[in-house]
C-alpha cells in the first residue's frame, strides 16, 4: 500500500503545483470574476478544491484512521468501482446532493490560495504517513461513491483535485475571451 500511495501523493503535489501556477497567472480581480451568476469564478474552483480537501476528504480519511469509521465489507456502490477502476472521475459537472453542495467563498488574496494550497500537501503527507498500518476495513460513507476506506479517500482527493482542472480550463477560456490585446 505505501508504494500505491506515494505515486497518489506524488502526483497530488504535482496537482497543487499546477494550481499555484494558475493562481500566479492571474491578479486577484481576474480570479475572482464569474463567467455568470451559475458558474464559479476561478478563485473559487480553488477554494471548492481546498475546502472539500480538508472538510471532505481529509475529514473521512482521519476518522477512518482513529477508528471512528464503521468496520464493514461494505465497499463502493457501482458508481464508485467504476470511478476507480478509471482512476478518474468522468469529465462532466458533477451534481452533489443538496445536504453537500455549497459555493464556495471568494479568496480573500492569491497569498491565501497559495497557503491553502501548501496546506493540501501537509495534510496529505499526515496521511501517508499514516497509512502503511492503517486497518481498510474501517470506512466512511461517500453520498455518491459508498463506503470507502482511508486509501480510497487518499486516492479520492487526488482524483478530485484533477477533476477540477476541466473547470479550471472553461473558466480560463472566459478570462482570456475578457482580455482585450
């Protein structure tokens, strides 16, 4: 499992890099500009990714690590094999149930994002770390997924955040059709 996880790990830093260099690419202005009152400006695509990490995924990773998930051989229902099979979740918006959707804040400055973001790895890294003698019977319930333990939301997070990189890309288009040259 410590293999496995280290390339998880490995590309999620990857990923966060990524990110960065999309925040730097823009001024705080241009991050915060929404394509219409429906879609989310870029800053907060970024805040959606780092506020499902830490309350989201990283929550259910530590509460499988502690012992506070269920011990079951429940696993994911045929929407989450599939998802993980592909190692991907499919490239098209994603509807969460009404008692997990949001929108997300705007950011307060591009300095924000960045510690938000480095904060990602730290987590991550906690979790890795803690992985190698972790018990996958222990699990929580993802309301789209089903029962997944610490490494799939490990694996989730990563898959997440590169997720998101298909509206990081539609909302750029935006902010480069806004620009006049």
């Amino acid at each position: 499992m410590t293999m496995e996880a280290q390339e998880v790990l490995k590309r999620f830093k990857s990923h966060v890099a990524e990110w960065k260099k999309t925040v730097d690419k823009y001024e705080l202005e241009d991050l915060r500009k929404k394509p219409d009152d429906s879609n989310w400006s870029l800053g907060q695509v970024c805040m959606h990714v780092i506020l499902v990490h830490e309350k989201f995924f990283m929550k259910n990773a530590h509460k499988c690590l502690s012992g506070e998930g269920k011990n079951t051989r429940k696993g994911k229902n045929f929407m989450g094999r599939l998802i993980f099979f592909f190692k991907s979740i499919p490239p098209m918006k994603v509807k969460m149930p009404k008692s997990h959707a949001f929108e997300p804040p705007q950011p307060e400055s591009k300095e924000q994002l960045h510690e938000c973001f480095d904060h990602l790895i730290v987590m991550m890294d906690e979790v890795e770390k803690k992985m190698a003698d972790a018990d996958l019977s222990i699990k929580t319930k993802h309301p789209l997924l089903g029962m997944m333990n610490v490494l799939e939301w490990f694996k989730g997070a990563e898959m997440h955040i590169r997720h998101h990189f298909l509206q990081r890309n539609r909302v750029e288009k935006f902010l480069e059709r806004g620009k006049v040259y």
